[in-house]
C-alpha cells in the first residue's frame, strides 16, 4: 500500500467492524471517496476468526480486511485499492 490513512482506535468496548466503519466514515469526509480495504494486526481480528480456521476473506461490508504485522495493533490503514486507487496490495 502506498498511500492511506492511518487511524487509530483502542476503543476496548468497540468491536473491529465499528472501528472500521468509523474510520471509513472519516477517510469519505475528508477524501470523498469510499475505502474498500483496510489492513490491521492479525490480533484485532482473532475476536472475529477462530484460530486455524480459514474463512476467506474477511468483510467488514464493502471493505476487504487483511492482516499485516506492519500495521501496530489498535491501528487501521484504511484506503482504496485497485487500478483507479491509490492503493496497491
């Protein structure tokens, strides 16, 4: 990824999908576009997967979750992906 937001939320009473969507909210406010992936610490979404299984990807609605070790837990880098984004995975 090469440009995003980065947001931070350690908001403990907030599960991963409202924070994503908060964070979602902010980055259409102030960039006027909708996100459609995010990537976070593979421990913020152990509450949502159970461990050694494979679900596939994960949704938070329109927006792909993935996992990196780069994010720092209690950190989103929310941004658009794709040929017109500027994301790339």
């Amino acid at each position: 990824m090469n440009v995003g937001m980065l947001w931070f939320d350690n908001d403990a009473k907030t599960d991963l999908f409202g924070k994503i969507e908060r964070a979602a909210s902010y980055y259409q406010d102030k960039y006027g576009k909708s996100p459609n992936v995010c990537y976070v610490h593979p421990s913020m979404t152990r509450a949502v997967t159970a461990p050694q299984e494979d679900t596939g990807p994960i949704r938070a609605g329109a927006i792909e979750v993935r996992t990196t070790r780069s994010v720092l837990p209690n950190h989103l880098w929310i941004g658009i992906n794709g040929v017109n984004g500027h994301l790339t995975p």
